[in-house]
C-alpha cells in the first residue's frame, strides 16, 4: 500500500517535448513533495505544496514547473529538458508542511531525455 | 512487492547517547541496495549511508553505522556519540539493483535532546 499514484511510470522524451508527470494521493493529505533521484546524487528535494501552495522550491531550473490544482494532485511539467534531467522523480505526500511529518512516497517516475 | 517498515515513529536522545533506528524490509530478490536518508530541517535529503547485499561487511560512515541482518531482513541505523545536528527525520529506504525503483518507509523523527 503506498496510498501515492504516479504515472507514468517510465518516460521517455526528447529535449524539446512538453510532457507532464502526475502524482495523485488518496491519504488525505495537505502536503505533497516532488524529489529527484539522479546517479550523480542522491535524493534532491525540488518543491513543496503546502495546502496548494507552493511554499519551496529549491533553485529548480524554470524547464521544471509545477502544479497543484488540490490537495490530492501535483503535476510536474516538463519542457526543452536536458540530457542531465534523466532520473527518477518521486512524488511524496505528508499531512501537512510540517518537516518532521512521516511522507509516504510513491514509486517514481523514470524520466529519459533522449 | 517489498515494502519498508520503520516501526519508530518518533525517538529523543540525550546529546553524546548512541541511538539505534530500526527498519524491516520484504523481498524477494537476492541483491539489492539499502539506504539511510536524513532530512533535516532545511529539508533537503542526505545521504547517510548506503548498503550493498551482497557484501556481509556492515558499511559505517564516521558516527554513523548499520546494522544488516540479511536473513532477518533488518537494517538498523546507529548513530554513535549523537549530536544536535543529528535532529532530523531519518528515512530507511530499499532498491533492486535491476530496477531503480526506490522504495522508502515512512520515516522516524529524531530529537536530539542537549
């Protein structure tokens, strides 16, 4: 049971689509994370939605916009990604924005820029 | 499907105490990789430390060592002469070496108490 639904779950794309990752949660919760996990580091928090609102984002290159349109769903859009943006994306929910709140992840997106 | 299961919600430590986090996994698979994250107030992930199964020899990391019982399918953290900055939330999570499919627990916040 993860109670967090991404989709797709593998991505492939060329540097100049557009395409979009989503993350859905049935849990209830009010704050929902986008991670990425590259081989060149280790897991990178890139934002957060806290009721809707996107309270961090950390120095996350405008080619990477995201979307919470209610608490149960973040988007991630994508356009004119580099090669170095191939990695795992994880999406994550929590009750709230409180930092020490347990997150329940969902199984990542595998995204390959071609 | 495997799943991680940290059974600690919340632990508090006095400062220089050694303190053990315990996380259980489930699989099939024979080789895979297990990893400690630690996310502290600025959120942003760390790596802690990182787990070959194949390798018998339990990795450590300065303070930090685990615990790995392969056929208990356990893998404790222990944090050595802890210190404040080691307040954090602590995530045990588990990767087949195939599938880059990261799977994490829940998570255990830790307060280290001067």
């Amino acid at each position: 049971e993860t109670g967090v639904t991404q989709t797709p779950r593998h991505l492939v794309m060329g540097m100049t689509n557009k395409k979009s990752l989503k993350c859905e949660q049935h849990l209830g919760h009010n704050a929902m994370y986008w991670y990425k996990q590259s081989a060149k580091k280790p897991l990178e928090l890139m934002f957060v939605y806290n009721f809707k609102e996107q309270t961090e984002n950390n120095s996350v290159p405008s080619r990477f916009s995201p979307e919470c349109p209610n608490s149960s769903h973040l988007f991630l859009h994508l356009h004119t990604l580099q090669p170095e943006d191939s990695a795992l994306y994880l999406c994550a929910s929590s009750q709230d924005g409180q930092i020490n709140q347990p997150q329940h992840f969902g199984d990542g997106t595998r995204l390959s820029i071609l | 499907a495997q799943t991680v299961t940290q059974s600690q919600p919340e632990m508090s430590v006095q400062e220089a105490e050694t303190v053990t986090l315990s996380c259980t996994y489930d699989t099939s698979e024979n080789n895979y990789y297990l990893f400690w994250y630690k996310q502290p107030p600025s959120r942003q992930m760390i790596l802690v430390i990182r787990q070959e199964a194949y390798k018998q020899q339990n990795a450590t990391e300065n303070r930090f060592s685990v615990n790995f019982q392969k056929a208990a399918k356990s893998f404790s953290l222990k944090i050595s002469d802890s210190q404040l900055g080691d307040t954090a939330m602590y995530f045990c999570a588990f990767m087949k070496l195939r599938d880059d499919k990261i799977i994490f627990g829940k998570g255990t916040r830790l307060h280290i108490l001067p």
